[in-house]
C-alpha cells in the first residue's frame, strides 16, 4: 500500500515557556541541577531496576503524580510522508488488513518505507532519533530480547487508508532496520494497538 502517513513532532515554537522573573545563567544552571539532584535516585532505581527485569513503572506513576506539574501541555504538529506499507511477509497491505487487526485488538508487525523526498525536516530528524535510540537498545549486549523488547521507545503515527479513514498506530517499535543507502527509512515495527477512524 502507497499511501502517506502523519508523523508526530512535538512542537516547541508556539509553545507558553515563560518564566515569572529574572534568571541569570548561574540561577538557571543552580535550578537544573537542583532539579537533578532531586530526582537522580528515584531514576537510578528506576533505570536499575528495569535493567534487571523489576517492573516498578507504577511507583514512577505515583511519583510523578505527587510533583507539581507546572510543565506546558504538549502539543504535536503532524507532517505527512509518502510510505509503503508491508505485511510480515513483505506483502502490500490493504484497508482490510488494518480493519482485520482492528477487530483483532492484538499486536501485529508492518515493514515501512517512508519516502525520504516526501519528508520534512523536522520530521526526518523525528524518526532518525527514533531509529537511532533503538538501535542504541538492540546493540546492548546486556539486555535479553525479552527486556529489549519491553524498552525500546515508542511512537504513533496515522496512517490514511484508501476509504478516506485514518488508522492510528499506537506504541510502535523498531524491531528491526532494513535501511540502505536507497531506502534510508526502511523498517520493521511491532504495532502495540491500532484504532480506525
């Protein structure tokens, strides 16, 4: 299936970052690493604990929850790109085949191949970090597939269907990258959950 995809990137230009007062470098440097100091433990256990296969991420929930959030909302621009999208066998997919997993409601793997002409700027750099942060995951000889799988980064894109609907693919990973020098956005992603509206 040719067709073309939407590409969250989280915009940081029309964003609300004010800050009530004055700040010289040395105060902005002393709120940094007030903050690290803050949270370095909780994510040390964090990070060690996952390493080690200790699912803790509901206690990370509790902490953030007891943080004031005075962070802005996060609000994403979507750029499109021309992808072909592939089955696990290499085969073209169809609006059938996304209806059917739909209706499934379980995880299933595509191959993409995003056309690098048809890509913004900023949303080329968007899935060049993605692919090399999961690269990062797979090359750690330390992690077992298992464990590998479970931390890879996710992301969610929209897929337009020949209908006229849009499948929102949910919690993707990179399972495994087929990039070359002619197709530099050629991959395998597990799809976590995927809705069609």
């Amino acid at each position: 299936m040719l067709t073309k995809m939407k590409i969250p990137v989280i915009d940081t230009e029309h964003g609300q970052y004010e800050y009530a007062g004055k700040l010289t470098r040395e105060e902005f440097s002393e709120m940094v690493l007030d903050k690290f100091w803050k949270t370095n433990s909780q994510m040390n256990r964090y990070v060690n604990d996952l390493r080690n296969g200790v699912d803790r991420r509901g206690r990370m929930t509790d902490y953030r929850e007891r943080q004031v959030d005075d962070s802005p909302d996060i609000i994403y621009d979507y750029y499109e790109a021309e992808v072909v999208i592939y089955n696990s066998k290499k085969v073209e997919v169809t609006d059938e085949f996304f209806q059917e997993k739909f209706e499934a409601g379980k995880m299933f793997l595509l191959i993409l191949n995003i056309n690098p002409n048809s890509m913004d700027g900023d949303a080329e750099s968007e899935i060049r970090f993605w692919l090399d942060d999961s690269k990062k995951v797979h090359a750690d000889d330390a992690l077992d597939d298992k464990m590998k799988l479970k931390i890879l980064p996710k992301r969610g894109f929209i897929i337009e269907l020949e209908n006229g609907k849009e499948a929102l693919l949910n919690g993707c990973k990179i399972l495994q990258d087929y990039a070359d020098s002619k197709y530099p956005f050629h991959f395998a992603i597990i799809v976590e959950k995927i809705d069609i509206k």
